[in-house]
C-alpha cells in the first residue's frame, strides 16, 4: 500500500492527510461568503461563468455551513469540519470584512480550520500578516488558481496576472509556514501533454503541499462557450485525461496532498464534455489505469 493513502490509492489522498494530521473524520463544507473577484472587470477567465459555489449566496454563513453539515453528522457524528471558502476570491475584500467572516466560521462548533480559495493578485502584505496570524491561531490552507504555467495560456484564459506574480504569491505564503493549494487545468486548448506535466514539474519546485487537477470543461454562459461553438477546439477524451492525470502523478512529489483529481461540473450547466459527469466513473478509471502500469506518485522523481 502506497505510505500516504488509506486504501487502494497509489497518490497522497486528502483522507490520509486529514487522518495523519487530525486523527479524526474531517469533512470541507463549502461557503459562499459573498465575495467577488477582481479579474471580472476585465471579462474574468473564458472558461468561468463568475464563479464555483454560486449557491446560498442569499443565505449567512452559519446557515449554510449547517445545512451541509447536518446530514454528515448523522453519517459520522463525531466528525471535524474545515470551513471552504469557496466562491468567488475570497481575500478581495477589506481587512474588517476578512476577519469578521473567518472569525464568524471558526465560531461554528467542530470547525477546526479554514479553507481560503484566492488569486495570487488578491493578496496585499496586510492580507498575507493577517493570513498568518490565522494561521498560528487554526489549521489554515489558501488555495490559488494558476492552471498552467505557461505565459502564453495564463494570456489566451484571460488569467488576468502572469506566472511571476503566483510564484511570488507562494513564495510569501510560504514564508509565513501556510499550506498552499494549487488549481491546474488539464486540456486548456494549445497546450501538450509535455506541457501540462511541465507545469507539475514547476509547482514540484515551488514546495506547493497541495494541489487540484482539473479537466477542462466548457460551460454554459461563458467566453469559453461562445469560442467553443464558434471556432471548435479538441477536448481531451477521458482515456487522454486518465493517462495525463497518471503521467502527472508520476512527476509529483509524493508529500503533495492531491485534494482533487478530476472536474466537477453541473449537469444543467455543461455543454461537454458529457463524460465528466460520471466522476466516480473517472476516479475508478485512474485506479485502474495507475495498478495496471503499477505506478505511484513520485515515481519519475530524480532522487
């Protein structure tokens, strides 16, 4: 059995992570705290439709966070919970605003961290000390978007920041011993399979401790739809995905918690690829593919 998974994976799982770390059942609830996102001024990213975890964004926090949680506390009752900032950019906001919505999730009983999902260009050094001073006080993890490092795509997605602007991002972070998170899209159009795992190989020497692979995929309402109809591009097959995915995994450093390994798009708002929809589907696939090549993560690393 591979050192940082609880069963038949052969990746880091977030399970063990949690288990390793906490010695309980931890659960991520989702939260919508209202925020927006600086890079909607400028159209936001093609492929975004303004933002993951749209839903509640009428409903408070401590609303929100019970009507997840209720249901995983008759399932596990002595469970532990992360507040997931989810939606939107969640430290593009005043600092008073900032601390009165973290400070109101860490109130909830049972939560035992926060979950912050951000941009790299959202994080002033008065944001970044007051991350920090979290972060001796709970289990802190920030989350940035990069998905991919290439200049050239961060361009053609409307990132709206480059790659030096993230790695100093993550540089600061982690000077301050905050657990960072990176977002990567696999299948952006232009791009190789050489080149998505080249953008392993870079986040491998930033230090990253996590990390959520994406599968592009083309929703409804978006720029990304609108060039999809109009000037058609491949999307990659799930055999294609399943076997970027494992090659990746290969040149990933095995301490790298992998939070996510595949798309989670809503059906009602997917235009394709459809087969991202069976995700358990895909998850199984890449099991099956990585023992049948009897593979791990970290298995192309140059001691």
């Amino acid at each position: 059995m591979f050192q940082y998974s609880l069963d038949n994976k052969r990746y880091h799982t977030l399970n063990y992570f949690f288990r390793n770390h906490f010695s309980s059942k931890v659960f991520k609830v989702a939260l919508n705290a209202g925020f927006s996102c600086p890079n909607y001024k400028s159209g936001g990213c093609i492929y975004c439709n303004h933002g993951s975890g749209n839903h509640y964004e009428d409903m408070d926090l401590v609303n929100q966070f019970n009507l997840v949680k209720i249901p995983l506390e008759k399932k596990w009752p002595n469970s532990k919970y992360i507040a997931y900032f989810q939606a939107n950019t969640n430290t593009y906001a005043p600092l008073p605003v900032l601390r009165e919505k973290y400070e109101l999730a860490q109130s909830i009983p049972n939560v035992i961290g926060l979950d912050i999902a951000t941009r790299s260009d959202a994080l002033s050094d008065e944001v970044l000390d007051y991350l920090e001073e979290l972060n001796q006080k709970t289990f802190l993890m920030v989350e940035l978007g990069l998905q991919s490092m290439h200049e050239a795509t961060l361009k053609f997605i409307n990132r709206g920041h480059d790659l030096k602007n993230f790695e100093e991002a993550v540089i600061k972070l982690k000077e301050r011993g905050i657990f960072v998170v990176v977002h990567i899209i696999n299948g952006l159009p232009h791009e190789t399979k050489e080149m998505m795992i080249d953008t392993v190989k870079y986040l491998n020497s930033l230090g990253i401790d996590g990390i959520k692979i994406h599968m592009l995929y083309v929703s409804k309402d978006t720029p990304l739809a609108s060039i999809y109809k109009n000037h058609p591009f491949p999307l990659l097959t799930k055999e294609e995905y399943i076997d970027i995915v494992c090659e990746q995994l290969e040149y990933l450093d095995p301490k790298i918690v992998i939070m996510r390994i595949t798309g989670d798009p809503i059906k009602e708002e997917l235009i394709a690829p459809s087969w991202l929809l069976k995700k358990f589907v895909v998850l199984n696939d890449i099991d099956k593919e990585m023992k049948k090549r009897d593979i791990y993560q970290g298995d192309k690393i140059t001691p």
